[in-house]
C-alpha cells in the first residue's frame, strides 16, 4: 500500500480550475452537440428523399406517358405524407424525355426542412433538393 502522507499536493492556485473549464466549455459542447444532431436529420431527410424520388420515378414509367406525371406526383407525396419527413414544403416535378428511346422520365423533389426545436443553431430554413431518373418500361402494360 502506498504512504499516503507522500503524495503531492494540489497548490491552492489550482483547486477550482476544473469546475472553471467545465463551466466554460459546457455551452460549447451542448452547442456542438445540437449542431451534430441538426446535421443528422439533414442528412436522414436528404435519404428519405432519395427514396421517394426513386419510388416515384419507377412508378411513372410503369404507366402511359399521359399519366406519368400525376402518378410520379402522386407517389411521392403519398410517401412524404407517410413518413416522418421534416418536411415543411414539398414541390414535385415529373418530366418526360422522348428524346432516347424508349424514354426516360424524371423526378425531381425540392423540400424545406423545417428548423423545428433548432432554430438557435440554424435560423433559416434549409432546402433540400434530390433527382431520379427512369428508363420507361417499353413492356408496361397499359402501353
């Protein structure tokens, strides 16, 4: 067992120097903490957002060109409306493009991503903006 009496002491200019270091860096580290978290449901929105836009590319170019747009809009906002999006505002856009054969068509998605709970760290709304392309199914059924 160690003498006890021999261990050094902590001169008296130094006792309270942790305390002050954790009083001064805790704001810091709860503000680096909100910013991570704010960085995660970004990027958790941008993936959901993919996702959907894949999902609404593929469903229009199963179906007649004179439908593809309003069942890509369609299927992407039931999706957003289905998931927990942050979403604050969605804009959809289905373009047709014949100038390949057989055609492809795309999906576009813009959304703003609601500050809610972080609006100390990033008081503007941030929008996110995805596309995904599809090749039209030559072989759909309602050609």
């Amino acid at each position: 067992m160690a003498n006890v009496d021999k261990l050094p002491s902590i001169p008296k200019y130094d006792r309270g120097s942790v305390s002050t270091e954790v009083v001064l860096l805790a704001p810091l580290i709860v503000v680096l903490a909100l910013f991570v978290v704010h960085l995660g449901w970004i990027a958790n929105t941008r993936l959901q957002l993919i996702s959907v836009a894949d999902q609404a590319a593929r469903a229009a170019s199963l179906v007649h060109p004179r439908r593809m747009a309003q069942v890509g809009n369609d299927v992407a906002r039931d999706q957003i409306d289905s998931g927990e999006s942050r979403c604050t505002a969605v804009d959809v856009a289905v373009e047709l493009e014949r100038s390949v054969e057989p055609g492809v068509v795309t999906v576009r998605l813009s959304c703003t991503v609601d500050p809610d709970g972080l609006s100390l760290l990033l008081p503007i709304q941030r929008t996110i903006r995805v596309t995904s392309s599809e090749i039209i199914d030559m072989w759909r059924v309602d050609s």
